[in-house]
C-alpha cells in the first residue's frame, strides 16, 4: 500500500524546516559561503530523500512503517510544532538587529528539523541520525558568541558528552540488531512487551547491555551530576537558544527511556542506575538551586533537577507521569527563558516583601489537608502501583500549603485549599490521559514498598527534610556551611572541567583591549 497520508505529513516537517533553513543561510550569507550553506542544505535533503527511499518509504507496509505513528510520536511532534512557533516567533523580534541573525536562523532551523526526526523516528538508524544532528546544529547555536570564555568551554564540554552519548546510542543499537535482526523501534517495543508477558522467556545479556547503554545515554542528555556543568554555563548563549534547549531537547533522555520503556524496566541494573543517579542529581540539584542568584542558573539547576525527577518515573515504571511531566516542563520552561527579563523584577517584589515563617500549626494543617486530599485522590483512583510518587505529591503539597497559609496570616485556608485540590485533580487526571497514550503491560508495573520504590521514599523524604532546613534553619552553622558548598555546586563541575581539559584540551577565546595609536586617530581592536 502507498504511504499513509499522515507519514508524508511527519516526514514533510523536518525536510520543511531544513530548506527553510537553507534559504534563509542563503539569504544572509555572501560568496562562497552562500553557496557552502545552499549545497549542505540540499545535500542534506537528498540524503533524507535517498534514505527514505531505500528505507521503502513509497510502499509501506501497514505493520512496518519507518515513520512512527504511534500516539507518543504524535504528541511529541505535537510539542515540537507548538515550540518551533513560539521560538520562532519571539526570535523574530529578540534578534533584530543582530549582525549574524541569519546565521542563528540557520542552525535553528536545522536543530528543530533534527528534533521532529528524532520523534518521528520508527528506525534505529533514523533515530541516529536525527540524534547526532541536534548536537551538532546545537553546538552552532551554543556557540554563537564564539568571543566569550564561559560560553566556549561549556559548549567544548557538552560537545566531547554528547559524542559519548553518541557512541553509547549506537553501541545499543547494534547490539539489539545483532540479537533481535531488526532496526524497526516498533518490532523491539513489541518482542520486549512480549517478554514481560511471557515468565519463560528472560532478556539476554546482550539485552541488559543494550538497556544499561541506552540509560547511560539519556543520563548523558538530560545532564544528571556528575557531567551536569554544561548546562548551567551555556546561558550565555541567546534566550532563545536557552529555551530551546531546556524545553525541547534535554528532555529527549526522558523520551528515550519511555520510548525503550519495556526493554528498560525489565533490566535491574538500568533501573538502579537511574534510581542512584537521577536520584541524587534530584536531590542535590534541586538544593543547589536554591542557592543561586542569577534566574538563568536558578532556571538551569531546576531543569537538573526536574530531568532527574522524570528519569526517576521511568524508573518507577510510572511512563505516563514521565510524560506528563516532559509535557509540562517544556512548556513552563520555555514560559521561564522567555520570561526570564520580567523574571528578576518579579523576584525582586518577593525578596523585599515580608515573609511569615510558618509556626507548628501551619505545618500540622497542611500535612493533615495534603494527606487527606491525595488519599482520596488514590481511592478514587484505586491506585495499586509505587507509593513515593503519591507521597512526593503530599509533601509538596505539604509545603505550598503551610507557607501559603502563612502569607495570609491564617485569614482563610479555603483559597489554598482550592488550590490544592485543584492541583491534586490536575495531576491525577493527566496521568490518567496519558496512560490510554501509553499502554503499559501489567507486567511491567514496579510494584509497591519494592527496594526501587523504597528508596524513592528516602530520597524525596530527605529532600524535605533538607529543603525546610535551608530555609527556616540557616543560622545554625552546620547549615552554613552547607549552604556555602551547595553554591560551589559540590565541586563536582570542577572535577569534571579538569578532567575534560585533559582529556582534550581547548584554546579558549581572551578578551584583550589594545588601543593602537597612529598620526589621526586611535583605534580600539579586540583581540580574541
């Protein structure tokens, strides 16, 4: 049968925003750069092309489709669509006036192209290709400020990640190549489905190889500590840039993982591994934010952290909430960047506004109401699966409350508690939506108070505990220091800088000022 309607609409995106993005480099460009940009860009679209074409594309099967169709590519291209509008048109008036903005239009445009291949990716070498292709059109935009320092060595950094990330995609995809004989993503989801159905059949190892490389990847991508430092230094880079990169990209190790989803929760070592390491990145980063300053960076450690939280539902099994919340941070994420300027003033009201610690009773009331109302919420649901998402839920439900029940000088606790319930209905009715998106086998459900499900409960309990005693407990001097090596970021970023100039080192760009005098004038040159 030829090709579905709906294929040719996916698969016209990303070869849409590449000419787009071809014809705008030759509009900005001279000489032989014009023509550089023009042929790169047409020979990228004839290898697509070519690609497609041998990959059957004109005749496919309707069982064997190479551009994805499935609900979660649909509403990942669906959040493709919406960010490349509101970027591009915000970029139209936040670059104007900028000399190179043709060349910032350029790699955009190709970096949202390798996004949407990326998503609607039904094969492993497709899949690949649109991977590497979003560092590399990233990298262009990271470094669009090639004169200054900090932006240059973060972008080094992310670049040596990002091949290692790479190399460890590739890796899993030969390896379930070898072991299964198919590149179709569809046919792996559905052989793994299978395998948790079915008590007598086990992954191999070649299997729980490939799951470990895949989660090393989305680790990789979503920057989780220790190889996080990039991502707090690339705000040097325009906002847009900014928020492209923490509302539509790093996000992608979410994907991963619940697009793998039954490969990877039936692999014990993968799933520990997310469990230690986002764990803790979600831990640590998520105080190390309350530390900072400077919106960006406070904005930057929050994405650390919120990856961590969403790798941590995979991990759980809880894939519908993982997509929830990819959902829902790029979007907010995006607000933030963007919003960034209003941002600070906004911050500035709340610092100079007086706060009313919380006493006892705010703390007390705000437990009960958090745990009643999530309660209910379970029962109504007659929820059976992991218990710490639930208590997550109540204890920053505990949280809101309590300080908002003392902002109001205990008035009235109906306006919070509306607010609450509102949140809790929120919450349950989208994970309740996006589970008929995402079908997950009952096989594959990790089960209640298990060893994964118990140490989330430690961790999310510890980053309570931790999180009201930086803020109601600061004067006592253990605190303090805490607090001044939380701001150092546990020094971790610095480790691995050292390590990474080591390993291949960068000539970084210095700022000289150097006024040359002659018989007329002096002139003022910049030297990088």
């Amino acid at each position: 049968m030829n090709i579905a309607l709906s294929s040719v609409f996916l698969l016209s995106i990303p070869i849409t925003l590449i000419f787009a993005s071809g014809w705008i480099g030759r509009a900005s460009l001279k000489n032989k750069a014009t023509w550089l940009v023009n042929v790169s860009g047409l020979i990228v679209l004839l290898f697509m092309a070519a690609l497609a074409a041998i990959l059957g594309l004109p005749s496919l099967d309707a069982d064997a489709q190479y551009i994805s169709q499935s609900k979660l590519s649909l509403v990942m291209m669906g959040l493709v669509v919406f960010m490349s509008v509101i970027l591009i048109t915000f970029s139209r008036n936040y670059m104007a006036g900028e000399p190179r903005r043709g060349t910032y239009w350029h790699w955009l445009l190709n970096t949202l192209a390798a996004v949407s291949l990326v998503v609607i990716s039904n094969h492993l070498l497709l899949f690949w290709l649109g991977w590497v292709s979003i560092s590399l059109a990233l990298h262009k935009l990271l470094t669009f400020y090639p004169e200054r320092p900090r932006a240059a060595l973060a972008a080094h950094k992310k670049f040596l990640l990002a091949r290692t990330a790479e190399m460890s995609l590739m890796a899993a995809i030969i390896l379930l190549y070898q072991q299964h004989g198919t590149l179709l993503i569809s046919d792996l989801v559905a052989h793994f489905n299978a395998v948790a159905i079915d008590n007598s059949v086990q992954l191999t190892t070649i299997d729980h190889i490939a799951a470990v490389l895949i989660t090393i990847t989305a680790l990789i991508k979503c920057a989780q500590l220790p190889v996080h430092g990039w991502l707090m230094q690339v705000v040097e880079a325009p906002t847009p840039v900014s928020a492209l990169l923490h509302a539509g990209i790093i996000n992608l190790g979410g994907f991963l993982l619940i697009l793998f989803g039954p490969l990877f929760i039936q692999s014990a070592v993968a799933q520990w591994l997310v469990i230690i390491v986002a764990g803790f990145t979600t831990v640590i980063a998520a105080l190390i934010m309350a530390t900072r300053i400077s919106v960006k960076v406070r904005l930057a450690w929050s994405t650390s952290a919120q990856m961590g939280l969403m790798l941590v539902e995979c991990a759980l099994g809880l894939f519908e909430l993982a997509l929830v919340h990819l959902l829902t941070h790029s979007v907010y994420k995006a607000y933030a960047f963007l919003n960034s300027g209003s941002a600070v003033y906004q911050d500035m009201q709340r610092r100079l506004a007086p706060a009313a610690n919380p006493n006892l009773i705010d703390w007390i009331v705000a437990a009960v109401f958090s745990a009643l109302i999530v309660s209910v919420a379970v029962m109504a649901l007659d929820y059976q699966g992991v218990w710490s998402v639930w208590l997550l839920l109540v204890l920053a439900l505990t949280m809101l409350i309590a300080q908002r029940h003392s902002e109001r000088l205990r008035s009235s606790i109906m306006p919070v508690l509306l607010l609450t319930i509102l949140l809790v209905l929120s919450y349950s009715g989208f994970k309740w939506v996006f589970g008929e998106i995402i079908t997950t086998s009952p096989a594959l459900q990790v089960e209640a108070f298990s060893a994964v499900d118990i140490v989330a409960i430690l961790l999310f309990v510890s980053l309570f505990v931790l999180s009201w005693m930086l803020r109601y407990q600061l004067h006592k001097p253990a605190l303090q220091h805490l607090y001044i090596d939380l701001f150092a970021g546990l020094y971790l970023d610095e480790w691995l800088t050292r390590l990474t100039l080591k390993v291949w080192p960068v000539r970084l760009p210095v700022r000289t000022n150097i006024k040359v005098l002659d018989s007329t004038k002096a002139t003022k040159i910049e030297e990088l």
